[in-house]
C-alpha cells in the first residue's frame, strides 16, 4: 500500500483498549473448500496471539489472511528499522507514528 494512500485512511482508536502484552504466540491455520469431486481451494491465516506472562492469560488473538500477513510483515519491519534510528537519535520524540496496513480482498470461512 502506498503512502499516499496510507495518509488517506484516518481510524477512530480512542475506542480500542490498549494492551500492554509481553509474550506472543503464531499459529498457521489452513483451510479448504471443496469445488468438486477432485479440485478444492486452500488459504492460510496467521494467527497472532498476544498474553500475559505473569498471569499466562490471552488478551488477544488477531487472525490475518496470508495477503495481510505479508503486508504485515513488511510494514513492521520498517516500523521496527525506523524506531531504531529513533531511539538512536539524540533528537526528542515526535507525535507518535501510525502505519495503516489494509487488505481488502475478502476471504471465505
């Protein structure tokens, strides 16, 4: 997704509770769907599971498509490679930075 279109897209995250989560799992989900006697289709889900070590309870578990797993994917890694040089800089923070991460494709389940 471009930045351009990133820009675009605006979320109302005043009403999701943040989370403080210090233990994560993943789990591949695949499943299919039979077309006919010899043909079926298959699709993956990532399931991205976020707990609480002290107590071992699940606060979450978001389940991607594989096409918004990927875009995922690469939109944390230059997240991550960006908050490097951030927290490497001898400059103060600014307002913090949302990356948008959309798929639009929709799934069968």
């Amino acid at each position: 997704m471009t930045e351009e279109k990133q820009q675009q897209i605006q979320l109302d995250i005043g009403t999701a509770i943040p989370l403080f989560a210090n233990g994560t799992a993943i789990a591949v989900e695949i499943r299919a769907k039979k077309i006919d006697e010899k043909r079926f289709e298959k699709e993956g889900f990532v399931n991205l599971i976020f707990f609480d070590n002290m107590t071992r309870k699940a606060l979450a578990r978001i389940v991607l498509p594989e096409t918004l797993a990927e875009e995922f994917q690469r939109s944390l890694g230059k997240t991550l490679e960006q908050m490097a040089k951030d927290i490497k800089s001898n400059e103060l923070p600014k307002q913090q930075k949302m990356s948008i991460v959309q798929d639009n494709k929709s799934y069968f389940g």
